[in-house]
C-alpha cells in the first residue's frame, strides 16, 4: 500500500500553482540522495523494431527511416572509452531486434563486464525468459521496460499486438532474476487522463522498482499516433479548467515530482524528452526531485537515426571522458556534483562482478565529502 489514494495524488496533480509541489519533492531528493546525480552512458546500439507501438519512431512500419544495427566491436571499444571516462554506468539500449540472437548480446555483455564492474544495464524490450537469464548471469546488472501506461485499453491500442499483463509479467521475471529492474510511463498520450495518471504513479509504487522514466510524449510526425488518430487530439486532462494549459512536459514534472514524494528512493533521471519539450529540461527535471542523467554517447552517424521522436540534439562525437568533465562542469555550476558510485537501487541484488565491484550500498555511496 502506497498510504496515497488516487484522488489524493489526483488533487495534487492538479495544483493551479505546482511551485509547492515541486520544493516538497526537492526536499525529499535533498534529504535521501543528497546533491548528487549519477550520470549514466546510454549507448543506442540499434534502432531496428520488429514492434509497431503507435507512437514511436522505430516502429516496423517507419519505411523512411535508415536502419543500423552496432557490430560487437563498436559496442564494447564505446562502453570501454565510456568506462574509462568516468562513467560508472552504462546503458546499451536498443529496438527489439528480432534478427538478433540473444547470444550475440550475451557476448558483449561479458565482454564489457571483463573489463569493469561498472553496472551495466540493458533496455531491449521484451524477449524470451530465458535471454533474460541469460545477459542476467554473463554480468547485466539492470533493466528498463517502461510500462508506459497502466491504462490497458490505451497500452493495448497503442502497442498492437502486446498487452499490459505481459509487460508486467517480463518485469516480474526480471525482478525474480535479480535485475534491478526499471521503468515509467509517458504523459500526454492522446486521450490520457488525470485520473491515468495517478493510476500510472500508483502501479510504479506498487512495481517498487529501482528506477523509473517519466517523460513527456512527442508526437513523431511518421507515427500513426501523430496522424490522424492522435495529433490534434491531446490528453483528455486539457479539459479541465484547472489544467488546460498544462503541456505535457508540464505535466511530466509534476508527475516526476509525485513519483519521488512517494518513492524517496527511486532512481529518476530527468529525461532527455523532458529536455527536448522544455527550456532547461534537465535543469528543471533536477529541481523536481530527478537525481539522473542519461548521457548519449552513441556515435553521431547512429544516434542520429535512432529517431524515436523529433528534437533530439544529434551527437557531436565528443570523447566520452570530455563529455562526462561537461556534465559535471554544468551540474556543479546547478549546485549539483557527479556521484562516483554505481548509483544501485536500494534493494540491490548481489552482482555478478568480482568483490571490487559496486558495494550497491544505499542512500549514496559515493565518496564526495559533502554530499547531502
Ligand atoms: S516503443 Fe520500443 S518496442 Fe515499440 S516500436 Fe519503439 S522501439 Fe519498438
């Protein structure tokens, strides 16, 4: 039980002046992660799909976009150079390539661990258990599968083919296989309610899961959903007079806000569509009680195709240890300093890296002096 009711969490979505909202959650980061925020490297190894979700720019359908898929080579030399520096972290992420084999990831994923007990977490949707099991013991140590919204008629619209209960069935295995597991929602999808999303932030507490995405939806104008069954028909809380003027990237920041009051140890990263549909996402991602980054380092001549949604900043093919000093040079400007841990979840798993690897202890155990 969260101790929250829906038309609590209703209520405090729909404050007429968030600023309340979000210094409470700004309170509860400072007090449980301190100042810190953990950069994570988000490696976008491939934007093939064999999935056709309405609202994404990978989906099977996309004729136009170019695809790529991110030999073993490339993968493991970026997530070294990433490693070495100074991200603790790294995220490979990726379409669900139905072509392929789940040993080709299982290879990397050992490879990568032979060199760093770094954590290392996979986005890859939704595959077999036993692929799980599989990147599980060659060292992966999480993985995100957002469930994007706890509306099933909406999921199931929006995901042909797929339903909720399957999506929460891939995040029960995960958790059972000791993946610290995460997820999220999006907010503005056309015909979302209030009322749906205090029921998203009811299932993510319910989830009780490491970390969890919340960020805006884009409309991608090669989706279905941007065409003409979505795009001019916005979220259904625009009709409240209260609400009508709340974008969706508004909305998201107050979401994000309730997710931390209600889950002082969740993982949240300040997303990068938060960025994309607001002046100083980041930033104001931060001051809402996010305590992540995720920092592409995918190769420009990729991550520029890994289109899911427009207004993505292309990559510039920065080294990854000049990028990392960047982050930290801006956050630190926030009042904000880099952590020098894993960054686990509190109920993190025992790793399968040797005894040098991330102690996973919790709040933050990071070794700068004054954080928090
Ligand atoms: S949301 Fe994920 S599964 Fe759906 S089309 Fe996009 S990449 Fe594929």
């Amino acid at each position: 039980m969260s101790g929250w009711t829906k038309k609590e969490i209703v209520e405090r979505l729909r404050e007429p002046e968030p600023a309340s909202l979000f210094a409470e959650a700004a309170a509860v980061r400072l007090a449980v992660h301190g100042r810190c925020v953990h950069l994570r490297a988000l490696l976008e190894i491939g934007n093939i799909c064999r999935a056709n979700c309405l609202y994404c720019g990978l989906r099977r359908c996309n004729a136009s976009l170019e695809r790529y898929s991110l030999d073993a080579d490339t993968i493991v030399e970026t997530a070294f150079r990433a490693v070495k520096g100074g991200f603790r972290t790294v995220v490979m992420q990726a379409g669900e390539d139905g072509g392929k084999r789940p040993d080709f990831m299982r290879d990397i994923v050992a490879s990568i661990r032979n060199f760093t007990d770094a954590a290392i977490t996979l986005s890859f949707g939704e595959w077999p258990e036993d692929a799980y099991g599989m990147w599980r013991q060659a060292g992966a140590d999480r993985y995100l599968l957002r469930f994007e919204t706890s509306n099933r008629q909406l999921y199931s619209r929006l995901r042909p083919g797929r339903t909720l209960g399957q999506r929460l069935s891939c995040l029960e295995f995960l958790r059972k296989s000791g993946y610290q597991v995460g997820t999220g929602f999006m907010v503005g999808l056309p015909g979302q309610t209030v009322d749906d999303l205090a029921q998203d932030l009811l299932l993510l507490h319910a989830l009780d899961p490491a970390m969890a995405g919340i960020g805006p939806y884009i409309p991608h104008p090669r989706t279905p959903l941007a065409g003409k069954y979505g795009f001019r028909k916005g979220p259904d809380w625009r009709e409240d007079p209260v609400l009508k003027d709340c974008e969706a990237a508004d909305m998201s920041l107050r979401c994000l806000a309730m997710a931390r009051i209600m889950n002082p140890f969740l993982h949240l990263p300040a997303t990068t569509a938060l960025e994309v549909a607001l002046d100083n996402g980041y930033g104001r991602g931060l001051s809402a009680g996010a305590n992540v980054l995720m920092v592409d380092v995918t190769p420009s001549r990729y991550n520029r195709a890994y289109d899911i949604y427009p207004g993505r900043e292309p990559g510039k093919d920065e080294d990854p240890a000049e990028l990392w000093k960047r982050c930290s040079s801006a956050l630190s400007a926030l009042g904000y300093a880099v952590s020098d841990s894993r960054g686990d979840g509190k109920k993190a798993a025992p790793s399968l890296v040797p005894e040098s690897a991330g102690t996973g202890n919790y709040p933050c155990s990071c070794s700068i002096a004054d954080c928090g």
